[in-house]
C-alpha cells in the first residue's frame, strides 16, 4: 500500500533527472542506515559479523552472493523505475507492479519449489490475462514494466533464501553496496547540486517513508510467508497507483484498461481466498 502512493512524492520532483534522484535517494538511505547501525544496533553487527565467521565456506559464499546480488537488484529497479515513472508514464509503473507478482510467482515455483493450490494458479492466470489486456495497446508499456518487475521479482525470490542475519543489517549492506556502486558515477553524470529545500524535503521522504520501511516490511514478511504470496499481494500497490493516474494525474484510461485492473483486483481476492474466507478458531 506505501508503493502504492510513490507517486504522490516522486512526481513533485519530476523535473530533476531520474539519475539524481536516484543518487540522493540511495544516499540518504545509505547514511541514515549506518548511523542507525553505528548507534543503535552495533552489537547485532557484531553478532552476525560472528555468525558469518561461523559459516563453512560455502555458506559463505552464497551469503555473500545473496546480499551483493541483492544490492545490484535493487539499484536497477530503482532506476528503471524512477525513468519509467517520470519519463514514460505513472501507468507504466504501475503494470510493472503487476507484471512483478506473476514474475514473482513462476520464479518462486521454478527455483524455491514453493507449491500453488488450483484457485492460486487460476489467479495467476487471471494476472496474466489482465496484464495481457493492459499491453494491447501498448506493447511499449510493457516492454519497460517487464524490466522493472523483473528486478525486483529476482531481488525478493533471492531474499527469502537469504535467512540468518537480521533484515536491518542485510539491508544496510545492501543500501551501501548499491551507494558505492552509484558514488564513482555521480561526478560523471550528476546534474548541478540542487538548492531546492523541497527536492531534499522529498528526498529523505523517500527515502525512510518509501524505501526503507517498506523494504523492511518485505523482508520481514518473507520470512513468515511464500515469496509468491508476497508477490501477489503486491498488487495492491499498482491498484492505488492506477486511481492516483486517473484521478490525480488525469491520465487517460480506456474501458479495457479499467476491466484490466477489475480482472486482477479479483485475482488477488482468489489468490488468497483460503486466508480470507477460511474459519479461525478462536
């Protein structure tokens, strides 16, 4: 549901390079993350730096790989989601959040072995349905949420593997991995420094409000449910991005386009119709 209000704050700052803000977004998030880390959390940094240590080489490795892999994730899909959205159309994000449940889902089944009942699958197809109608007429459109959603799809199948460390930590190595990745570049490629106290207002908005809490709640919900389930309820977040397009932004929206998003509305209904409907003890 944050997801779902991105725009909300990103496109106030819309006529400032998708690159600089992805510059300023990371490093808010960067140094913000350490000094939380340095102040408040530095015996669990040493507690996993010590379970680290314990680990046979192997697990070493794919610790590692997991973490690094996640870093290089999240920096293309804030990238190509920050052009997308500022640069092609608020619509366009919003079929990548769609796109990304069901990438989600396959990825999940093919590489975890995570099971589907026969209503999820039926929901999954009617995803794909919905999505379908969505390209029709414009296959541009999916073109770059295929892009988006993939990235972030790999990035939460990878995490739900990435299990023994606290999720502040994990995240904070991955933040800083993709900062330092972005530093070398940001004196080639950065604009002029903005002096705006608005663009820095945004800033650090998105930053703790639209990237690091939510990205602590994804990772804390992977650890109780399926990635796939994840996934899937991430299609609340382009729902609400569709009624910003039509009813802030004013964006064009056919009857198809509508159906569309009804279509995967009930998908998510049927998707997780044995949690919402199922009898609970008391």
């Amino acid at each position: 549901m944050v997801w779902g209000f991105f725009s909300l704050v990103l496109k106030p700052i819309h006529s400032y390079p998708s690159i600089d803000i992805l510059f300023y977004r990371v490093f808010s998030c960067a140094i913000l993350m350490l000094l939380i880390v340095l102040l408040f959390k530095r015996r669990v940094l040493l507690e996993n730096i010590a379970l680290y240590k314990t680990l046979p080489a192997k697990g070493k490795v794919k610790a590692m790989a997991l973490n690094i892999g996640g870093g290089l994730l999240l920096t293309a899909n804030w990238f190509s989601f920050i052009y997308v959205m500022n640069h092609i159309s608020v619509k366009a994000t919003s079929l990548a959040y769609l796109v990304c449940p069901i990438l989600t889902t396959l990825l999940a089944y093919l590489i975890l072995s995570e099971k589907l009942s026969r209503p999820q699958w039926a929901a999954v197809m009617l995803s794909i349905i919905g999505c379908i109608l969505l390209s029709y007429s414009n296959m541009l459109d999916m073109s770059f949420s295929l892009i988006v959603g993939l990235s972030y799809a790999m990035y939460l199948v990878s995490q739900k593997e990435n299990k023994g460390f606290d999720k502040f930590i994990s995240l904070t190595f991955q933040i800083m991995l993709s900062a330092l990745i972005l530093l070398p570049f940001y004196p080639l490629y950065s604009g002029p420094v903005p002096t705006s106290f608005e663009f820095y207002f945004y800033i650090e908005l998105i930053a703790v409000a639209f990237t690091i809490i939510p990205l602590l709640l994804n990772l804390f919900a992977l650890k109780r449910i399926n990635s796939s389930t994840v996934g899937m309820l991430m299609n609340i977040n382009p729902l609400i991005a569709f009624c910003l397009a039509a009813l802030v932004y004013h964006e064009h929206l056919d009857n198809v386009q509508v159906a569309a998003y009804g279509v995967i509305f009930f998908a998510i209904l049927v998707f997780n119709s044995q949690l919402l409907f199922s009898k609970r003890k008391l």
